[in-house]
C-alpha cells in the first residue's frame, strides 16, 4: 500500500482512499476547513502532487483571491461581490455591522470596509474533478450570515467564476 503525506492531513493511501477528509487550521488567525473530496478510491501520486502544492501555497491563493474579489466589486459588470456586500448592509442590523465597521468613518465608506472583512473560511480540493479543482468560501463572518462568496479555480488558482450562495 503506497502512502502520500499531505500538509495539514498527514499520511493517505493511495490505494485506498476515503471519499472525503476534512481539517480545520489557524489560517491568518482565524480558523479555516479544508476538506479533501475524492471520487475514486484510488489516485495518482502527480493527483496528490497538486493537492501539495495547492495546500502550501494557501497564503499565494489567498492574495491572488483578494485580488478578484476586489476586482469583480470594482467591475462595473460584476455584480457577485458588490451584492454580497450591499445586502449585508440593507439586511444585516447596523448594530451587528458596527462591530465590522465604522458607519463614522469619513475616509472610507462601509462597502469598502466590509470589502476588507470578507475572510477565507473554507477550502475544498477536488483532485479527480474535472470542472474545479479547489472552491473557495469566504465570508464576512460566519456567525454574522450563512452567505458566502464562492470562487473556483484550477490548481493554479486562476479563477473559472465566482459566486454567492448561502
């Protein structure tokens, strides 16, 4: 039985694998899952290959990410995260906000401030899948709303698309 060591999950048989892993790390100090899906039982090693590299470039694929949600807000035809964010501030209590933002803030309004708090909570990396590789949750906190800005990528992060779901 050959065996694979990941960062995060530790040792996997290749031959002989689970449909689904799931870890939670400390992530630029807040606490994110990563989850492992498979479709097979089986994988090859330059399948696992990518997994490693995806998963010590967290931080890389976390900026390239920021980089496309604040390029999709700006887009005057993107309409994804300039969404999430307006609904939040008509749905949200301003009260709940106030502890994200300051509504007083006279150099900096409070879409762009809650641009800035929309965190990474969730990887999901789908080796076998042949539409995403990884999906990407964020949130402006997950005990604030159930909706999240959802971006898939390839292995190299370049983005397919983006998304909001709840």
């Amino acid at each position: 039985m050959k065996e694979y060591t990941l960062p995060y999950f530790g040792k996997l048989s290749t031959k002989n694998l689970e449909e689904y892993y799931s870890v939670s790390i400390d992530f630029n100090g807040h606490e994110i899952q990563i989850d492992l899906n498979f479709e097979n039982k089986n994988t090859e090693t330059f399948q696992l290959d990518k997994v490693k590299s995806y998963l010590e470039n967290i931080d890389k694929f976390n900026e390239l990410n920021k980089t496309y949600l604040s390029d999709d807000y700006n887009d005057e035809e993107g309409d994804t995260v300039k969404f999430y964010i307006e609904h939040h501030l008509e749905e949200v209590e301003k009260d709940e906000l106030s502890a994200l933002i300051n509504f007083d803030d006279p150099t900096l309004g409070p879409e762009q401030q809650l641009l800035k708090k929309i965190e990474l909570v969730r990887i999901g990396l789908y080796p076998d899948s042949e539409d995403n590789f990884a999906i990407l949750d964020y949130s402006i906190g997950e005990d604030l709303t159930n909706y999240l800005v959802v971006i898939n990528t390839d292995e190299n992060g370049q983005l397919d698309y983006m998304t909001m779901e709840s």
